[in-house]
C-alpha cells in the first residue's frame, strides 16, 4: 500500500497528462473528420435536392405550355377562326413549349441520362416541322417526343428521392457520431484535469510531512555520549 501512495504522485501525472492530450488530439481529428465529412454529404444532399426541384419545376411549366397548346390547337381549327391569328399563336406555343424540353434535355444531359447533342437535335428538327406545318400529324408527332423526354425526367425522380434519404441517413449517423465524439473528448479532458489535481493535492499533502532527518541526527550523538 505505501509503494502505492509512493507512485501516485508520477502516475496521476503522467495519466492526467495522457487524457488531456488524447482530448485535444480526439476533439482535432475526430471531430474534424467528421465535420468534414458532415460538410460533403450537405453538398451532395444540396445537390440531389437541386435537382429534385428542377426536374418537378421543369415538367410542371411543360404541363402547363401543353395545356395551353392543346386548347390553342382545338381552337384553331374552328371553321370561324381567323388562320393568320391562329397560326401565329400556334407557333407562339411551339415556341413556348420548347423552353421546358430543352431544359429537361439539358438536366437529364447533366445526369447522363442522355445524350444532349443528339436528343436535342432530334427534338429541334420535329420542333422545327411542326412550326412549319400546322397539321395534326405533325402536332402529335411533337407531343409524343416532348413525352418521352419529359417522362424520362420524371422518371429519374424516384432516384434522385431514395439517394436523397440514403444521405438523410447518412447524415443523421455523421451528427450522432459528432455528439459522440465530444462527449468522449469532454470526459477524456475532464478525466485528465482530475488526475492533474490529484497529483496537485498529493504533492501538497507530501510537502507537509515532517522531515525524519532531523529525528536520525539527534539519535546519533547519545549512541556516541553512551559508548
């Protein structure tokens, strides 16, 4: 028991300096790693939400510019409409309806759903037809190819959805882990603080014994008055 209290002193020093350190070291690369870590799965979220939101944005404008033209069409072929007015809004709507393909052409392009050089030149030209010539065939024509890229990009949807909650997850696991992680490098430190104290207290306590020296030195000169 005494060798004990002999060493108590060097190892509550040399624990309270370890669990000091191994705080600092804890809070520095563990947590560091995974605020860093935190930071790249907001960026991928920000981005799958992103998109998410241009591909919903981009079909609700198409659904809207395609209602527009079914009505203006139906329109147009009333008996008692004028055809240079119906024409010009005819093409107006072709026109308008574009914008949104050609958007969705571009986000699917960016997915590499598709090739954009092609698809978009493909839809250009019946764009292009059906501005020309105001029939029916090539109307329908048109729709059907706005169709399939427009429900390619609502297809790609879902994905984009069950990515987004795998880094939801993903997320919640790098903030837990985060809390985790503090709470270890706060107790290491405290630990390390309470063994330095310790170590204080003993050193203290050690300072106020008396000397046995002194007891030695007056022992010695009787043993030498009696011999």
């Amino acid at each position: 028991m005494q060798a004990l209290f002999r060493y108590a002193k060097p190892i509550s020093l040399i624990c309270g300096f370890l669990f000091t350190v191994l705080g600092a070291a804890w809070s520095l690369l563990v947590v560091d790693r995974l605020s860093a870590e935190m930071k790249q799965l907001s960026a991928i979220r920000g981005n799958l939400a992103g998109q998410m939101d241009s591909l919903n944005n981009i079909a609700s404008e198409y659904f809207i510019a395609n209602q527009q033209g079914d009505l203006i069409f139906i329109m147009a072929q009333n008996a008692g409409a004028r055809q240079d007015v119906a024409n010009l809004i005819y093409e107006g709507n072709i026109l308008d309806r574009a914008t949104p393909v050609r958007n969705m052409i571009g986000a699917l392009a960016i997915a590499d759903l598709v090739d954009y050089r092609s698809t978009y030149d493909a839809y250009e030209k019946i764009n292009s037809e059906t501005r020309a010539s105001f029939s029916f065939e090539n109307f329908t024509r048109l729709k059907q190819a706005e169709r399939t890229i427009i429900s390619k990009g609502q297809e790609h949807v879902p994905l984009l959805l069950t990515q987004l909650s795998e880094i939801d997850k993903a997320i919640s696991a790098n903030e837990a882990a985060q809390k985790r992680a503090r709470v270890l490098g706060v107790i290491s430190s405290i630990l390390g603080s309470f063994l330095l104290l310790c170590a204080n207290l003993i050193a203290e306590r050690d300072r106020g014994k008396p000397d046995p020296s002194p007891s030695l030195s007056t022992e010695t000169p009787e043993n030498e008055e009696d011999s």
